[in-house]
C-alpha cells in the first residue's frame, strides 16, 4: 500500500472538515390522519397548554382534541352554574375557534343556526361553559358567526360573513359590533360565484399591534381593521386571495392565507399597509381546506375538514380526516447574497414594475404631502377619508434594499369613480388635486367616498339533501358551498 506524502495527508485532513452540504433531505410535511366519522371539522386551533389541535364539527356541536399522532378525544361539555343550558342543539355548526391561553379558554363561533360566541374553561377532557352570548344581529341581513379571534386582553373578534361586519365581545361576554365600514362592500363581487354569499371570513390579531387582519372571501381582500375604533383600511397586495378562508400569524411576523385552492404565506414591514407574497402553494381542494393555525415551534397546519362533502348530507359519512403541515419553500426573506434579489425583492421588484404607471403622493422632508398632514388634512378624517376608504398603493423600492415604502393612492371620489390628480405639491404651492387641503386650510371639495354597493350573504343555513332529520345546518364554511341556500329571519 502507498505511503501518503505529508501533503496529500494534510489536504485528506482538510476535506474531512470541510463543510460538505448537508445530504440529507428536508423534513416532510407532518401529517395528522384522524378517524371520526361524520365529524367534518371546519375550524381548527392549537392549545399549547394541552399540546394539542383542538377541532369543531359541521353537526351536532361537539368538541375534540387531536394529538400530533392522531388520537381523538372528544371533549365533555360540563355542567355550569346555569342550569338552562345541557348541550347545543343538534343542527348547532362549530366554525372559528381561537384559544385565549393566558386565561386557559376556548373560543368558539357557534351557529345555533343564530350566531353565538360560547366562551369554555379548557380542562384536560371537558370544557365548563363559561358564556354563550347571542350576537347582534338585524332583520335585514343574514348573519353567520365565522372566524374568530382573541387579543392579550381577552376580548375577542367575530366575523360576521353574512352582514360583512365585526363583532367585539369582551372578557365577560358583552357583545357589540366594532366595524361595519362601507369598503367591507366597495369592492364588486360576482354573483354568479358559487361562493358570492360569503363576506369576511378569517380574522386574526397582531399582537401588539393593535389591529386586526381580515380576509374576505367573495372578494380576495385583505383589511387592516383598528381594534379599537374599528377603522378599516385595504391591505395592498399584489394579488387577490380567491377565495381566502382562514388566517394566522406566525411569530416571525409571517401571516399564513388558505383558501380551497391555495396558501399564502405573506410578509409585510410597514405594518400592513402593503405586503408581498413570499411563496404560494396548491392545496387539495378535495378535502375543503378551511382553516389555519399555528402549532408548537411556528409549524403553520391547515385542516382537511370535507365540509362541503358533509354539507351535501352524504349517505356514506366520512370517517377519515386530515390535519397538514404546511411549509413554505422559501427559508430566507431577507439574506445579504452580493446585492442580488431574492424571493422577497422579486415579488417587490415585480409588484413596483406593475404599479410605475400608477401616480402616487410625494412625501419629503422639504415639503409635506396633504395625505399626510394631520392637523389640517381632511384626508385623515377617519370617517370621510378618500386615502382611508380607498385602496392604498405600496410601491416597492429597488430590488436592491428591503425597505418597503408605502404611498397613498391619489383620493378617489367614488361619486363619479373618476380618479383624481395626484397629490403632488407644485412650486407655487398648490395642491392641485380637489380632494385635498391647501395651505390655507380650504377644503375644496369633501372627501366623502359613497359606497353604495351591498355584499351580503345569501343564505345562513342550508338545507342537506338526504338527510332532513338532522335539519338545517348553517354553512360551515365560506369556502364552501351548499346545494340549496335559504335566508334565515334573525
């Protein structure tokens, strides 16, 4: 055998620590495969003290927990101090669910089929009732308790899918609505959708932030909704979300979108004035994906619940469910690789070529944009804002920093639908577009936005072919559809 030179067996040295890559493969997805038949779940949410998914259902309104192995556990409801109340109704449909972990409660949106949000004492294996509070709700519209949410304080967020509204319920159940603004029904919507009755749908809080996301599903919008005043702002992407459902927040910053089709993982560092999609991936519209959640270490699952299998009261009843991880195949969104874009400034790259022939408002140190003079700008008039109750506008800077700089779109009066001057100041001084302030203070033209269009829900609860001993079921899910829909007097 060859004796090896004192070179050749210093270089086999140095290629042994060299930092080969890595030859394993990348983690699967975790996928959780339950059996309960005839449960199809529609909402789903994690609970860090039990370390488990905790699950809904389409018919009966029962609980479950499932383990990351697959168990089921159905959840006991106890008794309470009210006596009046021994268990929800068997037509009742579980939709949102949301767990308040700092004060140990389970959420849920509860459609009785009259929405409800029921407030539970999570214990190992049962849930005491803690509140069921009846929402409010008019004569003239139909309303839906769908997608729910919690924030640090214990109050918690309702859409209401039917009225395309929010609901807020405080710590000891008192309910009120929070946001009914008109662009909950600026945008159109085709009615010859399938899915043209279904409005706002998932919400989620920011924490500490301040604000919520919401999704609506017949329009593929995104809002920024105060959590105090209930102002709404239009969240610009660079897509629709079609049919958007469900919403969640990863720690990161990271908000998750599924629909029946797809899911969204979208990042935003203006605070969500504008946002870009940093990877989106096909989901099985077979199975009904209606909701995501959040679980231990920032793993986002969506839910495979075939609620509109179960809506259609088929005779064979589904046993077999499906909760899935879903990972995005983008790990960086802001890596400093020599100047060259990566996933993240594509999408900003791209959405700033699409937008360079839309005007935008200057804003310097030298010279203020109205838009953003609070003291005398109308425009910050929260209930006659053109620049709130429109669509804003982020334009991206170049694909070579990852600051992301958001303008206002020119004020919109939605009278005339005629799009306005731009904001620009002019050296004299000037402003030239009507719907903004000069330096006098003269309000030249009022910056009202009349939306006159209605996006309302169809049906509340829907009837089951085949199977009218169970009644009418509220619809599960707003990604999903029924055979035949009739409106409810609530």
């Amino acid at each position: 055998m060859p004796r090896l030179s004192i070179q050749s067996f210093s270089l086999l040295i140095l290629l042994l620590l060299s930092p080969f890559p890595n030859p394993t493969h990348a983690r699967d997805p975790h996928i959780i495969k339950f059996k309960s038949p005839g449960l199809y779940p529609e909402g789903i949410t994690w609970d860090p003290s039990g370390q488990h998914f905790i699950v809904g259902s389409l018919r009966g309104g029962t609980f479950h927990s499932i383990s990351d192995a697959g168990v089921v556990e159905t959840l006991t409801l106890s008794l309470t101090l009210d006596s009046s109340f021994s268990g929800f109704p068997e037509n009742t449909t579980i939709l949102g669910l949301a767990v308040d972990h700092r004060r140990n409660r389970l959420l849920a949106a509860v459609n009785t089929p009259f929405p409800h949000l029921a407030s539970f004492d999570l214990g190992r294996s049962s849930l005491r009732l803690l509140f069921l509070s009846p929402l409010p709700t008019s004569s003239d519209q139909t309303a839906v308790a769908n997608d729910i949410t919690v924030d640090a304080s214990g109050e918690a967020y309702v859409t209401n899918s039917g009225g395309n509204i929010i609901w807020k319920i405080d710590i000891n159940g008192n309910p009120s609505i929070l946001s009914r603004s008109p662009l909950f029904s600026h945008y159109p919507v085709d009615h010859t959708s399938p899915y043209s009755y279904c409005g706002l749908n998932g919400v989620v809080y920011v924490p500490s932030k301040g604000y919520l996301l919401v999704v609506q599903s017949n329009t593929g919008k995104m809002f920024k909704v105060d959590a105090v005043d209930g102002t709404a702002r239009t969240v610009n992407l660079p897509e629709d979300l079609t049919l958007a459902d469900g919403i969640a927040v990863r720690d990161d910053g990271v908000v998750l979108v599924v629909s029946m089709d797809n899911a969204w993982f979208l990042k935003s560092d203006d605070s969500w004035g504008s946002g870009a999609v940093i990877d989106k991936i096909a989901l099985d519209r077979e199975g009904t994906p209606s909701s995501v959640t959040v679980a231990g270490g920032g793993r986002a699952y969506v839910i495979y619940g075939y609620v509109q299998e179960g809506m259609k009261g088929n005779v064979e009843e589904r046993e077999w469910f499906r909760i899935e991880e879903m990972k995005t195949r983008s790990t960086k969104y802001f890596p400093e690789e020599n100047g060259s874009r990566n996933k993240f400034q594509n999408h900003q790259f791209i959405y700033q070529q699409k937008l360079e022939s839309q005007p935008a408002c200057e804003a310097t140190n030298q010279r203020k944009n109205p838009c953003h003079n609070e003291h005398k700008n109308p425009c910050h008039n929260e209930h006659k804002n053109p620049c709130h109750n429109s669509t804003l506008v982020g334009t991206r800077t170049p694909a070579t920093t990852t600051t992301l700089v958001s303008t206002k779109t020119p004020c919109h009066n939605s009278h005339s639908g005629e799009h306005k001057k731009p904001c620009h100041n002019h050296p004299s001084g000037e402003h030239k577009n009507p719907s903004q302030n000069s330096h006098s203070g003269e309000h030249k033209k009022p910056c009202h936005n009349s939306h006159s269009g209605k996006c309302g829900c169809g049906a509340t609860h829907c009837q089951k072919p085949n199977h009218s001993h169970h009644g009418s079921t509220p619809h599960a899910s707003c990604g999903s559809a029924a055979n035949s829909c009739t409106k409810a007097s609530v």
